[in-house]
C-alpha cells in the first residue's frame, strides 16, 4: 500500500484530469454517434433544444410541445448561462456534448471534496468509482436533461461546506437550485444538515430560508404563472400529476405522508424499489449507507422518486438520480474516513480497497453499465443504410416548414419555431392533460416511422390508429419519400399517393389470392416504376379483402429469392401500418396499400421471385 500512496502522492492530480477527459472523450464520441444514427428515441432531447432554439430567434424559452413557455412546467433557469454557448453553436450535439463535459467535470470537485477527508489514494479511487457509476454512463446516454448539471454544482456544494467558506457555498447553492425546482428541497435539508453538524446560525437558516422560499416561489408562483393550462393541473404545478394517490395538493400530500406511514411505507418499498436502491448503493458497495446522515439532504428526493406513480422515476437509468448522486459518493467519503480511523482497517487499507474496487467493477458489469458495454453501444449506433436513408428525408423538409414527427427525428428537426410531435396526435390529448390536442395550422410534413419503440408501446392507445388514420385523411396526407415502414408524407401532395385506401375492383399484376385465416385474403400486388434515378427502393401496391372476422392485422415477410431458390433477402412489414384496421372495413371491402421496400446494398443486380410470409402479433 506505501508504493500505492507515493505514486498516487505524485500522479494523482493528473491523473484525475486523465481520467475525466478519457470519460468525455468517449461519451461525447457515444453520443455524437447516438445521434447520427437516430437513436434518440425520447423527446427530451429534442424539446431542450427547440427551447434554445425558439429564445435565439425571438420566442424566448418557448416550449411547442406544450404549447408555453418551458417555465410552465420546470424552472430552469440554467437555460439563460447555457443560451449563450447555443445561441455560437446552433446544434443539438451542443447540449449532448455539453452533458458529457459536465457529467466527466463533476469528478474534479468530488476529488476535492474527497480531499477534505481522504489521502490521494482513496481520493483517486472515488473519482474512478464514480466515472464508472452504472447511473452515470445511463443518464449520460438517455437524451439531453438540464438538471444532470446538478452534479457538477453539488459537489462544490459540498466541497466549499466541508471547507466552510460561505460565500462560495452559497454561489454553488444558486447554481444548484437554477438547475431545476426540486434542488431547492435539497437545499432546505441542507440547512437541518447543518444543524446536525454544528454549523453556525447562517449555515443552518440560509439553507432553510432559501430553499423554502425557492420552493413556494416555484411551485406556487412562477410554474403555474407560465402554465398555460396551470388549472387542469392540482395546484397549478403540472408534475403533481404523478403524486395523484397522495392528494389533490401539495398540503394533503404532506398530511398523508405524515399520518399514514405504514401505507407510504408499502408503496415506497415495493419489491421492485427495493431493486432500485440497491442498484443505487450496490455499485459503491453500499458504504454510503455506513454514513446515513451524510445522505439526510437527498431525502427529499429519494421520497420523491419513491413514492412516485411513474415507474421511471425510480429507475437507475433516468435523470431523476441526478441530485442523488453527489450525495451517495459524499456518504463513501464520510464512511471511508470513519472506517480507515479503525486500527484493523487502516493496517490493512490494501485489502480494504481492493474490495471496494472488486464491488465497483462487479456491480458495474452487472447491471451493465454503458462504461463497460461499450462495445455493444458502438455496434448498436453505427450509421449505416437505414440512418443515410432517413437523413435523405430529413433534408427533403425544407428549412422553417412545419413538421410533425416521431420521436427519433424531432433532434434532427428542431432548429425550427414549428415542430411538433406525433404522439400528441396518436394519443388525441395535449401532454399531461385530458384536453383534446388541437393541430397546429402551419403543418407542411409530417416523418413518420411506423414501428418507432416508445411510440408503438407507451403512446399508442387503442384510439392510436384512428387519430392518426383520421389525421392523414382530413389533410389530405400524401407520401412525398418513403422506404420500408419510415414514411415522408406532405399535405395536399398531388403527385404523391395516399399511403392506403379502399378500392374497388381493382385490377392486381400479380394475383395471388391467399386466404389468412379466413378472414382475410391477401389477392396480390403490383410493382410501380417511380422513375428515380439510383433509387434502391423497391415501390410494391398490396391488396387485401376483407372476408369476415374482427381479428387485429397480420404482419408480413417480404422474401427475395434468387434463381437458385435462397432467400437473399427479407423485409417485414405490419400490415396497414398499423393504422389501417381489417375489422373497420366492411366485409367483401378492398384494400390498396403502398410499401417502398430498401434494396440493401449488398444485393446484386438479377431476378428475383418474390413471395411473402405472413406472421401475426
């Protein structure tokens, strides 16, 4: 262990430096490839940016996805220091580089922090347990959040508290708090903290004050002033929503959790909750959990994220963890200068750490932390075929058109006043309200791919497909540019053709007539020549009558065989879009639907016969 400490006594400072931008390099590299290859599925991303994006072109921190200003539901005023670095470098890898300069950054301040209490050595180890932190690489890599800048802000929170220099305490307290509203419940139990350690008057009251006062000012004042449908929320603020089981608002919240803690007991610990704090402490070998009362001021948010409806929020994978962290690597610290005060344990410090690093790295690689699947996140974001075709139909939207989307595209599409997303339209109602979501008028394009994840699971409800039937057929929706499932629809596109509709008698190339199931017959399909040059899209008319049933549509494989009878290629294919249902027709009724299949690259020029499998859901 002494040849341990002398090279950490001299190497340990720049090491520290090494390892962070190690950490930045390949995160910034992570999601500089995330985004390429479209693989931002949430709309967190895109909604950072558009609001950034809206404040440098004259609708300041305007917010279209719900339609106000984004102060209406957070307040994050950490967007008015951030806005001037957006307003030289006008790009979503902006915000995503950013993220991964602060998240590796914060380790600096958790090593001076652990330097108040710890020799270089363990120090050193810290910053290494946290740059490996499972949360860490996950937040890192889920879309774009202002609140992970928490981390940074709160370690130097810590550090000037634990070196009791005021001044600089409260300026990172400000900066904490202009993260997101919730830091200010951090704050206030910052200010019983202190009460606990014996800190002066103005360590206890400041805290407090202004952590109570932010809250109120937030919640009370500021979020409902900009809500523009504050009153369809309880109490004006938009996110009670999720904490609707506890009470209408924030009083009775607070009476039930006071009066009935057996019942909030049993809903905060849930077997599944119980797997989320020791996916939390696990990875630090649960020291943290030797110093409660160093994690006494993320209480708040460990009761928020707890006791919660939504699922996500107790999850290791979200930003919600954001303002735990600084506080679980501050618990390691108060334990490690406990412990390594024990004889037995300070002789044997060797041991001691290689525990604790067994721990780090064995957590880590169980619960799959990205910092140790970074191989499996290359492969999974590479650009290839299917992301340059998708980037052909992003720039066939002209620049300031307005666009609908789904998800995967709105980064892409957000340096623009009028985007919109299309869950708003699948699901029929404005976000987090019951009131019917109204189309905006400067509708040009609408992007849309028809398997996207999270749109096909957590925003299409049974009304899904009519909605969005409804929306392509009353604006008169015609394809501009498609491939496979990913359709570029433009309004009253006359060229174009509308993506399926009832026929009659119609006149099919290649017959087929296969009967599925007896309730539907697939009668064959006819192959369309668009003309375009180079094009590797393969355009295919399918058509299917009704018989009887009420069944949900069946999927379909589109197979390509060579003259020797093996399959080159497939494609597959949801029947209708899965928008278009076979039990809203009417029996003996016909169906044309357009498909645009990818040619890939590596398929030679020949004959091919083409036959289909049918699968269903």
């Amino acid at each position: 262990m002494e040849k341990i400490d002398k090279f950490c006594q001299k190497f340990a400072d720049r090491l520290v430096w090494i390892f962070i931008l190690v950490y930045i390099l390949i995160f910034g590299y992570l999601s500089f490839l995330k985004y390429q290859s479209f693989n931002y599925f949430d709309w967190d991303l895109a909604s950072d940016v558009i609001v950034l994006w809206n404040s440098v072109h004259g609708k300041f921190l305007y917010y279209p996805f719900l339609e106000q200003s984004i102060f209406g539901a957070h307040l994050y005023l950490i967007t008015l220091l951030i806005l001037p670095i957006y307003a030289i470098f006008q790009n979503p890898l902006t915000l995503l580089f950013l993220q991964s300069i602060f998240l590796g950054l914060a380790a600096f301040p958790l090593y001076l922090l652990a330097r108040t209490k710890l020799n270089k050595t363990f120090s050193l180890s810290l910053v290494v347990a946290y740059l490996l932190y499972p949360s860490l690489g996950y937040i890192n890599l889920f879309e774009s959040h202002f609140e992970i800048y928490e981390i940074f802000f709160l370690f130097f929170t810590l550090y000037y508290f634990e070196k009791e220099r005021f001044r600089s305490f409260l300026v990172f307290v400000l900066l904490t708090l202009f993260c997101k509203e919730n830091a200010s419940l951090v704050v206030f139990t910052f200010g019983i903290y202190a009460l606990i350690r014996r800190r002066s008057k103005k360590w206890i009251l400041v805290p407090l004050l202004v952590g109570a006062a932010w809250f109120f000012l937030s919640v009370k004042v500021i979020i409902p002033y900009f809500a523009k449908d504050a009153k369809l929320y309880p109490g004006g603020f938009i996110f009670s929503l999720y904490y609707g089981h506890l009470g209408s608002n924030l009083f009775e919240m607070a009476k039930t959790v006071i009066l009935h803690p057996v019942s909030i007991a049993s809903y905060a610990f849930t077997p599944q909750k119980i797997i989320y704090l020791g996916q939390l402490f696990f990875p630090i070998g649960f020291l943290g959990l030797l110093s409660p009362v160093s994690l006494l001021p993320a209480i708040p948010i460990f009761m928020q994220n707890l006791l919660s409806a939504v699922a996500t929020h107790s999850s290791i994978y979200y930003q919600y963890v954001a303002l735990l962290i600084p506080f679980i690597f501050f618990s390691v610290i108060q334990a490690f200068s406990k412990l390594l005060r024990q004889k037995f344990i300070a002789k044997h410090q060797a041991i001691y750490l290689s525990c604790f690093f067994g721990c780090v790295v064995f957590a880590s690689v169980y619960l799959e932390a990205p910092q140790f699947n970074l191989v499996w996140h290359l492969s999974q974001y590479q650009v290839g075929d299917y992301s340059k075709e998708k980037e052909k139909l992003i720039a066939a939207i002209p620049k300031g058109s307005g666009v609908v989307a789904t998800f995967q595209f709105l980064p892409k599409l957000a340096n623009r006043c009028n985007l919109y997303s299309l869950h708003l339209i699948s699901t029929g109602y404005k976000m987090y309200t019951n009131t019917k979501y109204e189309l905006p008028e400067d509708l040009e394009y609408a992007l849309i791919d028809f398997n996207e994840p999270l749109m096909i699971t957590s925003f299409f409800p049974p009304s899904a497909p009519r909605n969005i039937r409804s929306f392509l057929e009353t604006g008169d929706w015609r394809v501009f540019k498609a491939f496979d499932d990913v359709v570029l629809f433009k309004k009253s596109y006359k060229q174009g053709h509308r993506l399926c509709e009832i026929v009659r008698d119609p006149k099919v190339g290649h017959l087929m007539n296969v009967d599925l199931n007896k309730e539907m017959v697939f009668l064959g399909y006819d192959i369309v020549d668009d003309n375009l040059p180079d094009s590797r899209v393969l355009h295919l008319v399918y058509y299917w009558k009704r018989i009887k049933g009420n069944s949900r549509p069946v999927g379909f494989f589109i197979q390509f065989s060579d003259t020797d009878g093996n399959v080159r290629f497939q494609s597959r294919h949801i029947f209708g879009y899965r928008i278009y249902l076979q039990d809203e027709w009417e029996e003996g009724q016909v169906a044309k639907e357009h498909h645009y299949i990818l040619i890939p690259f590596w398929v030679k020029n020949g004959h091919y016969d083409i036959s289909f499998r049918p699968f269903r859901f």
